[in-house]
C-alpha cells in the first residue's frame, strides 16, 4: 500500500492524478508494488473508457 492505493481507493483522486502522482513516486517505490499500482491505473482507465463509450453510444 502506498499513498496512491490509499487515496484512489478512497475516489479521493482521479485516474489522471493517480497517474501524475505515481510518475512522481514510482522512482521511490518498491518497484513490484511500482508494478502493481501501475496494473491498476490501467485496468481503472480501461474500465473508464468503457464506461464513457457506453454512455457516448446508447
Ligand atoms: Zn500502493
């Protein structure tokens, strides 16, 4: 867990912040959580997209 888990997981961040904040601390993580953050944010952006393209297609 870092700062970033803890906050996206609280929806007190955005995907484009979760991702400015990790390319400011990726460098200082332990880089298999690195990883693993970086997994999530693009699984969170996937789902995202989706999202917005069912809405944009009704
Ligand atoms: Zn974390």
């Amino acid at each position: 867990m870092c700062l970033i888990c803890i906050e996206y997981q609280k929806q007190k961040m955005t995907i484009r912040e979760a991702w400015s904040a990790y390319g400011e601390m990726a460098a200082g993580m332990e880089p298999k959580h690195a990883d693993e953050v970086r997994e999530m944010l693009k699984e969170a952006e996937a789902k995202e997209k989706e999202e917005q393209q069912k809405n944009s297609n009704p």
